[in-house]
C-alpha cells in the first residue's frame, strides 16, 4: 500500500524518483528488520544512498509527526526531496469476537487500512505546485496519561485499548496546545495575532466522532471547521497515521473546487492525538488560499 500511495504522490508531484533525497516511513502495524523504511525505499527503486526515517508504534499521532520530521530534514538539507509515507493494516490487531473481549469490535467498526504520501521540501521550483507551507511544529506529551491509549505486541498480534477518558482528556487540553502553537507566529506577523479559531482552517485527525465533537465544542468551531476531518472518518475510518493525509486531500479538494468569490482560510493548524498522550501539532499556510488571495 506504501509503495502504491508513494507512486501516485510522485506523480502528481511532477519530479522523479531520483531526486528524493529522503525517506521518512511512518507505521505501527509492523516490527521486522530491517524495518519497513528499507523495504519500501527498495519496492521504489530509491537511491541506495537515500537517508531514511523509520517511525514506529506512534499510532494516530504518526502523520503529523512524519510531516515534523520530513520539515526538519527538507529545512536542514538544501535542495532536498523527502518523501512522507504511512501505511497501516488492522490485520495485525484483529481477534475474532469473544465475550470476553467485547472491546475488540470497537477496533473492527472504527478502524482502517489504507497508506499515504506526501512530498516535503524548501525553496519550491518554478514547475512544483506546493500546496501548504509548514510554518512551526509542536509536540507535547501529557504526563500520567501513557495508559489511556496502550498497545502490546503480542504472539497473537497486536492487543491495544483506548481509556473511555480519552475524548475528554484531548479536551481539557487542546486549547492551551493550540494557543501555544499559534504563538509561535506572533511577532514575526503582527496581523496572525488577531486571527480567531474560526479565521483558520482545521485539518485535524478523525480519532473518532466523540473526539471531534469535544473539541468543537471546546474550541466553539464553527459546524463547518471539522468537515474534511468528519469527511475522512466516514470515508476510511481512522486509518490511524494516514488519516491525515486523507483529511489534507479533503482540503486540497474542497479548495479547488471553491469559486473566486468564497473566502478561504489562509492559515491554520494540522493536529494529531496518539500514544502518550502525545499532541503533535503544525502551524500551517494553506498556499492555495494565499495565491486566490492575490
């Protein structure tokens, strides 16, 4: 599925399989070594010499922290092409039904397969299209939380639970992580210090309905705000670290097929909630809001 997805990315990228540079590779649903990152990069036909990643067991919080990393290196490496990809399959977790575990259907009836890519670098040329630009990238870990979400590898594959609690947790924290997030743009843009929540785009991973309506109601979003997240749960589940990419594409849709005169959210925030209780965040710039601005 990864090399599916990296294949249709390069595509619609325009450039070649020789110019990427860097490979970052984001999946929980494996543990093998080598690691999937070498197997992948083999499967595209990869430069030997490319520089891989391999993030592993970050659960739903791993899209965003791929899109991080991969910032990072395109930041710190000129001139380089590093390709995101995230593949996940609920195989790996699935038990057939038992009474006693009557947990595991919430698994089966709210979780996907699915995989997705993306392409991350600096100094765009004049024939790539980017389509956000990733300003600042938080991280942040809730201490005593590390048991809400918890997963084992197991002979029987992989067990995992998520607390009841979870939703209100992501509540009764999302907002400080948010304003701490959008401070990181103060003072180098005077005009983002009055931007409201519902001034910004919201590409947020789909974790599950509850999630999505607590922090609507916490963040008071308009009922629009959250509709390429809500989209992406009903279309594939939370297919955990690819989720959102899903959502991103939503967006990318959503924003094409706008008229001239409908306003657009320039900037905005790409979230994400996974073990630890970890936040991963990026303050972001939809940079076709910004072209259709001028």
């Amino acid at each position: 599925m990864a090399t599916e997805a990296s294949l249709a990315c390069v595509r619609s990228w325009g450039g070649a399989l020789s110019e990427i540079t860097h490979l970052v590779y984001v999946s929980s649903s494996e543990a093998r070594f080598p690691g999937g990152d070498l197997h992948l990069a083999r499967a595209l036909g990869l430069s030997p010499d490319v520089r891989r990643v391999m993030l592993a067991f970050t659960g739903c919080s791993g899209g965003v922290a791929g899109l991080r990393v991969a910032k990072g290196l395109a930041e710190s490496c000129p001139g380089a092409r590093v390709l995101l990809a995230t593949s996940e399959t609920t195989i790996v977790g699935f038990r057939p039904p038992s009474p006693d575990r009557p947990y595991d259907l919430v698994g089966v009836a709210l979780f996907g397969d699915g995989a997705g890519a993306a392409i991350i670098g600096a100094d765009p040329t004049p024939l790539e299209r980017p389509l956000f630009e990733l300003h600042s990238a938080l991280q942040r870990f809730l201490p005593d939380t590390e048991k809400t979400i918890d997963g084992r590898l197991t002979e029987e594959g992989i067990k995992f639970q998520l607390g009841r609690e979870l939703p209100h947790i992501i509540e009764a924290n999302v907002e400080a992580f948010c304003q701490k997030l959008m401070q990181e743009r103060e003072g180098a843009h005077a005009e983002h210090n009055q931007l409201t929540y519902d001034d910004m785009f919201w590409a947020v991973h789909p974790g599950g309905p509850a999630i999505l309506t607590k922090m609507e109601g916490r963040l008071m979003l308009d009922s629009g705000k959250l509709r390429a997240s809500r989209s992406a749960l009903r279309d594939f589940g939370n297919a955990s670290s690819n989720t959102i990419v899903y959502v991103l594409e939503n967006m990318v849709e959503e924003s094409r097929q706008r008229s001239e005169d409908e306003d657009e959210c320039e900037w905005g925030l790409i979230l994400a909630f996974g073990p630890g209780i970890t936040f991963e965040g990026i303050l972001a710039r939809n940079l076709q809001a910004r072209a259709r601005a001028k």
